[in-house]
C-alpha cells in the first residue's frame, strides 16, 4: 500500500511502487514509475518518461522528467532515469533526454542533488555524486562516481568529469576533468588532487603516491598532455593511475583541463 495525499494527481497509466509517499500538490505524469518507497514530500512534479529507484526522497518544488531546455528538441519520445536512494532537495530540476544524445538522462544511486541545482538533458551521472546548491551541469555531461560538484558552478556541455574528482565552488568548468582531480578558480584550473576524497575512501598511502608521481609527469614531462599520457600508462601498476590514463586515451568531444591551467 502506498500514502498518497488527496490533493495529489496521480495520471492514469503511472505505476506506483509498494510503500510510496506522495504529499499534497504533488503530480505524477502517466509514463512514470515510481519503485517501492520513493517519498515525494510536496508540490513535486515527476514527468514524461520517468523511472525513480526504490527509496529516493524528492523534495518540495522539484521538476523531474520534463522536457529539454534545447531549441533542437522536436518532440521526440526520451527518457529519464534515476536510480535508488538519490536525495533531491527543494527546487531541483531534471530534464529528459533528446534524440541528439542518446535519449535518455540518466542518474545513478545514493547521490546527493542540493537545492536548486540543474541536471540537463543527456547528461549520464554515476553513483554517490554530490551536486552542491545552484550548481548547473549542462546537456551531454558525463559525471562517474563519486563527483563532488561545489555550489554555484557550472559544468559546460559534453565535458566529462572522471570518477573520484572534485569541483571547488563558483567555478566554471569547460575540460574534461581527469579523475581524482582538484578544480578550482572562476575559469576552471586542475590544481591537484582530491586528496581528502581519496582518504576518505580508504585509498592506500602507495596509490596516494603513485597519483602524486603521475600528477606532477602529466604537469612537467616532455611531450604534448596525451603523450604525457600514454608514457605514464607504460610505466605504472597502480590501476588507479592507469583509470587517469584511460580517460584521458579515451574518446572526448572536449579538450582537457591540465596541471597549472
């Protein structure tokens, strides 16, 4: 059984879990399934072509589902996904995809979306990420796993942001971001590693220095960012320097944020 207020509207064809709590004012659009004990705590709207994971809270005030702010949306069917466990505050927004990138936004389990923050269109967001206050991440982001995303930034279109790193606030970041990485300042500079992070996740004192080592050959070796790169791969056992070399071999429709800006 589910705890739904009367003043909430529940469309025709939207599939409620077991053990939901939908508060007053809220609406449900008729595409939408909601898994077992998501609570929608008020005046929240869930749209369009929506799935949420068991035990997610969404708070007062939200809008999840609705369609792209994206002149080239035409209409076309997509979706959005979230998974389990999310914590969304007061005033958040997530659009649904498009047929341009793919079709679907996506959001892992167990993160945390603070008040008035913006996930848009197509963007793919891991696990246990973290967007603080009012910060935006524009259409066709990527953000892995445990991203810390500050207050009041903004993330540019296209830019992945690898696992494990950390954006200071007020920042604007238009490179990809390797992982682990430290951005900070009002243009976005990588300026470190996200050491505390890395601590607090239990990474052994050898990897901390191996992505020390590697931090400073991507900042001072010889040869162009990615040669720097593909050098450091041939060189190091520590997966968690061969996860930096990966993304930055990998495919990117975005330059890089490197060491020293």
């Amino acid at each position: 059984m589910s705890n739904i207020h009367p003043s909430a509207i529940i469309e025709p064809g939207a599939k409620i879990g077991e053990g939901c709590e939908i508060g007053p004012f809220c609406i449900v659009g008729a595409e939408v399934e909601l898994a077992e004990r998501v609570v929608l705590k008020s005046h929240v709207v869930v749209t369009g072509n929506t799935t949420i994971g068991e035990e997610t809270v969404i708070f007062p005030f939200s809008v999840i589902g609705e369609i792209p702010q994206d002149l080239k949306f035409k209409g076309e069917k997509s979706r959005t996904e979230i998974g389990a466990r999310n914590r969304i505050r007061e005033h958040v927004t997530v659009n649904a995809g498009t047929e341009g990138g793919g079709g679907v936004t996506r959001i892992g389990d167990d993160g945390l979306f603070m008040a008035g923050c913006h996930i848009a269109h197509d963007a793919q967001v891991g696990d246990r990420v973290i967007v603080v206050n009012s910060a935006a991440v524009a259409g066709h982001c990527v953000l892995e796993d445990d991203v810390i995303i500050g207050g009041l930034s903004g993330i540019h279109q296209w830019v992945r942001i690898g696992r494990g790193a950390i954006i200071g606030a007020v920042t604007m970041v238009t490179n990809d971001v390797i992982p682990f990485g430290l951005v900070q300042a009002p243009r976005g500079e990588l300026d470190g590693l996200n050491l505390v992070g890395l601590k607090r996740r239990g990474v052994q004192r050898s990897d901390i220095t191996a992505l020390r080592a590697a931090f400073q050959m991507l900042a001072q070796g010889e040869g162009t960012f990615q040669e720097r790169a593909r050098r450091l791969g041939d060189e190091t056992d520590s997966d968690y320097v061969q996860e930096i070399v990966a993304f930055i071999t990998g495919e990117s429709d975005r330059s890089f944020l490197t060491p020293g800006g």
